[in-house]
C-alpha cells in the first residue's frame, strides 16, 4: 500500500473592496509562475471565481483595496475570522491611498457632487445599489489586524510571486526588497 506524500495545497481567499481591482491584475501577470504554484495552492475564494463563503480556516487571505463602505467592513471581518494569515495587498488596502481622497470632505458633499452635481438626469442618493459608505476610507489595518503588508500600485507581479513562493515555503517575506508605496 503506497501513501500519498503529497503536500496539502495551501489555501488561499483574495477579495477586492474599494480599489481599481490593479492589484488582482498583478496577481495575474506571475503568468507562467501561476502554472508553477498551481500545484501548490488551492484558490478557494476570489472575486474571478464562484464561490459565494470563505471556508473557516483559510491558510492565507489576501485583501486588496481600502475600506470604505458597509460592505467593505464586514468582507474584511469575514476574511479575518475565516483566514489564518491575512495579506493587505496594495497601496489602497496598505494605507487607503486613493479611495481616502475623500476623506478631506464630508461623505454628505461626496454625495452632493457625485449624485447631484454631476448627475443630468435624476439626481438622488443612492439607497439600494450602493452599500452605505463609512465616513472615512480606512486601510485594511485600521479595521483587522494584518499579517503582512505588500505596497505598490499595484504592486509588481515579482513582489506578488515572492510573497506566495516564501508563504508556501513557511518563510516570512520581506516586501520591501521588490516593491515600495506606489511602485
């Protein structure tokens, strides 16, 4: 009787909150790298794939984007009590970057220019669509505790695959050798 003695995949949740998804872009131009980490990780959860739950005891999460609205929040919150080790991927998840333009205004002006001022036919709030924004944008850090941080906007697909290849090697990387804020 033979046993199997392959490695169990790592696996892996991304979610994408308040950013231009640049960074899920990056991810994907490890190009041929990603066939070479294939084997190695299983994606369980992300915005390109199906599924709707972050299994309790995901090994990595991977967060890109700032927090700004309701529905942010409790992504972040999910990802958190789902995953061991979470990853703030981006300048946006890192420090808010530019979702937190903002933040110099009042949220009720941001509705006033978007919805009112700029909008040439029926102007109102929205109140169904848009999940309700928070009053600031916020890093991913300033509402979860954070494992690591990866700068860059986005950050290059280099920087990405030497992350994941230390991850999976059990190794704490060290960003900051390939990529730096908005690199």
């Amino acid at each position: 009787m033979s046993s199997d003695t392959t490695p169990k995949p790592v696996t892996i949740a991304t979610v994408w909150l308040d950013g231009c998804s640049g960074c899920h872009m990056s991810f994907l131009d490890m190009d041929e790298r990603l066939i070479e980490i294939a084997p190695l990780i299983q994606i369980v959860h992300s915005p390109v794939v199906d599924t709707k739950q972050i299994p309790p005891g995901t090994d990595v999460g991977i967060i890109e984007g700032a927090i700004s609205n309701e529905d942010d929040e409790a992504k972040a919150k999910k990802m958190r009590a789902a995953c061991n080790f979470i990853v703030s991927l981006g300048d946006c998840a890192v420090t808010a970057n530019v979702p937190s333009m903002r933040n110099v205004f009042d949220k009720q002006e941001c509705f006033d220019r978007a919805y009112h001022e700029n909008a040439d036919l029926q102007p109102a709030n929205p109140d169904v669509v848009v999940p309700p924004l928070l009053d600031k944008a916020l890093a991913v850090h300033q509402v979860i505790d954070v494992d690591l941080y990866v700068p860059g906007c986005p950050p290059p697909a280099d920087a990405i695959y030497y992350v994941l290849s230390e991850l999976l090697a059990g190794r704490q990387p060290d960003p900051l050798q390939l990529t730096r804020f908005g690199k």
